[in-house]
C-alpha cells in the first residue's frame, strides 16, 4: 500500500475538543450553552443509531442535547408544530430533522420550515442559495467534513481537478460548490455519465457519493490522486455476518492514490463532528458573538 490513509476518526476527535473548548467559553464568559435539537420521526434503525451518536456527542461537548422521538404515522400538521416551536425555542440553537422521513411527508415542505439560522444540516433553500452564491451559510456537514479533510492533507486545492460522483443534494451537489468555492475544476458525476472511469481518472481529487459496495477500483484512480469515500455500505462476509464498506474498493484504490479515506473512520466521524460545529457557530451568530475558525 502506498497511500496516507486519512484517519477522520483522529480529526473528528480534533474538531469535537475545539467545539469542546469553544462551548466553555461561552458558558464562562456570557453564561450561554449552544443547543442542538434533534427530531427523529420512524423506526429506521439506522437512524436512530444516527441519532444516539448525535446525542451523545452533543452531550460530551458542554452543549444540550434535546431529542424528539415521533411516531412514524406523525401528521405533517404536527411535526410543522413542533419546528415552529423550536425555531422560537431561545436555548436552542440548531434544529436538524433526520431524514429520510416516512413517505407522507414531504421533506422539501418540512426542511424549509426550519429557521435558516437554525438549519445546522445546511439543507434549507436559502443556505443552498447562500452557499451556491458563495455567501455566508451554514455548510451541509458531510461536505464540510470531506472539505476539511482535503484541506488538511492538500493544503490548497486551487485549480485540482475534482470528481464528485454523485449529485444529491445533501453531499455531492454540496461538496461541488465547496469545492468550487476553493476554485477546483469541478465535474459532477452521476448514473447517466458516460464512461466514468475515464472521467474519474482525471481527477486529482475524487470524492466517492453512490451509496453501491466497492464500485470504483483502483484502476480508475489517478496515481496520487486523494480518494474521499463518503459511501456507507454494509456488505456480507464470506464467514458469516456482515461489515461496512466504502463505495471504493479500499485496497486497490489505496495501491494508487496519494491519499485515502478508509470506511469506517474516514468521513462519517467528521459529519457528527461538523454538526457540532455549526451548532456553535449558529449560536454564535445568535448571539452577536465571534464564530469559531
Ligand atoms: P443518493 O442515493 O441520494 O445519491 C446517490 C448518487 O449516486 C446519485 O446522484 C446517483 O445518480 C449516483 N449514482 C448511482 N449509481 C451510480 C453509478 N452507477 N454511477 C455513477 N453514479 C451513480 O445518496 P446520498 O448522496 O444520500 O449518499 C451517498 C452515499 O453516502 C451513501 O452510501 C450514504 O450512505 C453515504 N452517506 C454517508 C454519510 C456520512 O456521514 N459518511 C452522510 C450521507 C451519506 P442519479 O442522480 O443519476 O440517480
């Protein structure tokens, strides 16, 4: 193996002390907590793992940690009543609806419904336009994480070539315009792209978004090219049970990259820890006070 492997799981760690150290100080010295809102509305049992960790992280950062379980079959009507009563909830300082919801409601309806400054996922239209105008937002957390991450291990990314391969609106769209934002020359991948490999074999920067087991290999890497693999897969093992995977096939895309992002322990520590991160600069913002780096 040849490629630094990113260790998010060590980042993350990084960015939850200086959140950690940020939350003190503003209980210090304006005696103001930041706190997170979490609304959960089903069973969806990844969801709420999801979830737990949030809580649990927000908690073990100084910061509330507040929690709405709803029953799966909950009316638009009433999860829209509780939003309204976050968004004027002062202690709380960021609210975040975790999707996806059950099918009757509708997330476009129920995400724009949360106060932009509160939105600390990013998702709201106005912090879409924001961002995609290159203005002061709150970041989606998972592109923010990736963003970080290449930063760190590239130092400045102006005129990289970068592949994002996968256009939803929660990372690949996102991480597109952050991305451009650090002027990369930006190409959005997605089903219809006619020959990928091509495509991804120019990238100097290849940020892996599908959601399929282990779909780009190791001959589609650039040599020294960084590899973020955003992807969450749980696969089986030939023995029996199973385990997660990337959407890139770690040990060849690793024989080639420059540097790589191993699943778990690569992106998915550093979008709880973003998270984190947004609901202190949201209560910032609130507050009329100075927002963390
Ligand atoms: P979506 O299903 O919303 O989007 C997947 C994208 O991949 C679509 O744009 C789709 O294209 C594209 N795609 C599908 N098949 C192919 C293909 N064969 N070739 C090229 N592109 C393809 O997924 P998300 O963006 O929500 O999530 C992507 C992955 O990231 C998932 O594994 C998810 O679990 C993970 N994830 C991880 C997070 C973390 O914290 N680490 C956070 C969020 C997501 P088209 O638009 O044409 O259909």
């Amino acid at each position: 193996m040849t490629a630094t492997i990113i260790d998010g799981k060590a980042f993350a760690a990084g960015i939850r002390a200086k959140v950690a150290e940020h939350v003190a100080r503003l209980k210090a010295d304006h005696d103001i907590v930041p706190g997170l809102a979490v609304v959960l509305v089903g069973e969806d049992p990844a969801s709420q793992v999801y979830v737990k960790n949030k809580g649990r992280q927000t908690h073990e950062a100084g910061m509330k940690s507040v929690e709405h379980r709803l029953e799966a079959d909950t009316s638009e009507a009433d999860l829209l009543a509780l939003i309204d009563k976050l968004n004027s909830d002062e202690s709380i300082h960021g609210i975040l609806v975790q999707l996806p919801l059950p099918d009757h409601l509708d997330s476009d309806l129920v995400i724009n419904a949360i106060d932009p400054a509160k939105d600390v996922d990013g998702f709201h239209i106005s912090n879409v336009g924001l961002l995609g105008t290159g203005q002061k937002s709150m970041v989606p957390c998972t592109p923010l994480g990736c963003l970080m991450m290449l930063r760190d291990q590239l130092g400045s990314l102006s005129g990289l070539n970068a592949v994002v391969i996968g256009r939803s609106n929660i990372v690949g769209k996102p991480m597109a315009q952050l991305l451009l934002g650090d002027s990369c020359t930006v190409t959005i991948a997605h089903s219809r792209t006619k020959d990928l490999p091509e495509v991804v074999r120019r990238a100097d920067i290849v940020i892996a978004a599908v959601g399929r087991a282990q779909m780009v290999p190791g001959d589609w890497i650039k040599p020294g090219a960084t590899v973020i693999d955003v992807g969450i897969n749980r696969i089986d093992k030939p023995e029996g049970g199973t385990r997660l995977v990337g959407d890139v096939e770690f040990d060849s895309c690793a024989e080639v990259a420059g540097a790589i992002t191993p699943v778990p322990g690569g992106v998915g520590p550093m979008t709880i820890a973003c998270l984190l991160a947004n609901t202190v600069t949201a209560c910032c913002r609130a507050n009329g006070l100075e927002e963390p780096e």
